[in-house]
C-alpha cells in the first residue's frame, strides 16, 4: 500500500522558514497534481499550494510570493518552501497526490507552529 510521509515541520519564529518534503513509500502511476493543504484549529482544510503535471503552479492568496512548492518527479517527492512565516500559518500541513488511476493520496500531516 502506497503511502505519504511528509517531513520538516516544526517550531519556528515569525519571519523564518520552513521547507516541507513529502514523498511516496512506492510507486504511483499517472500523477496528475500535487498539493499541500493545510488545516488550523477550528477551520477547515484549505489548499496552500499545487503543482498539476505540466508544471502549472497555484497558491493561496494568502501565501503567493511567499511559499513555493516544487516537485521531482523522479523520487516522487513534493516540496513546500516555506519563507516569511507568520503566526497564522500555523497548521498541520497535509501533502496531497492525484491520481488519474488511483485517485487521491494524502500524508499523515506535519505540524508547523509560527510563534516567538
């Protein structure tokens, strides 16, 4: 069974960074996206950042100029660096794959706490 394990969060100060991998335990076919999203204490998931197969990005307003998210196709792997951070980017961080045979994979999360 194909997993996602994410990695690099923790506890950082207002304005420093963060860079967030996650990648696939096994092979998945036919990739179409790759996501990260996030989820704060009392909201619901939002989408932070995705990267579709040809190579397009989109970001959350809140994040453009900020974060940018990365792939390399050959390991599987996604990639969130994370610069300026700020307090309310405080989440668990949940890395997301779209399959078009298989559907969609998520990650078990990876905490990321802004705060001095």
């Amino acid at each position: 069974q194909v997993q996602l394990v994410e990695s690099g969060g923790g506890l950082v100060q207002p304005g420093g960074s963060l860079r967030l991998s996650c990648a696939a335990s096994g092979s998945i076919s036919s990739i179409v996206a790759m996501g990260w999203y996030r989820q704060a204490p009392g909201n619901q998931r939002e989408l932070v950042a995705r990267i579709i197969s040809g190579g397009a990005t989109n970001y959350a307003d809140s994040v453009k100029g900020r974060f940018t998210i990365s792939r390399d196709n050959a390991k599987n792997t996604v990639y969130l660096q994370m610069n300026s951070l700020k307090p309310e980017d405080t989440a668990v961080y949940y890395c997301n794959f779209v399959s078009l045979m298989a559907g969609g994979y998520w990650g078990q999360g990876t905490q990321v706490t802004v705060s001095s």
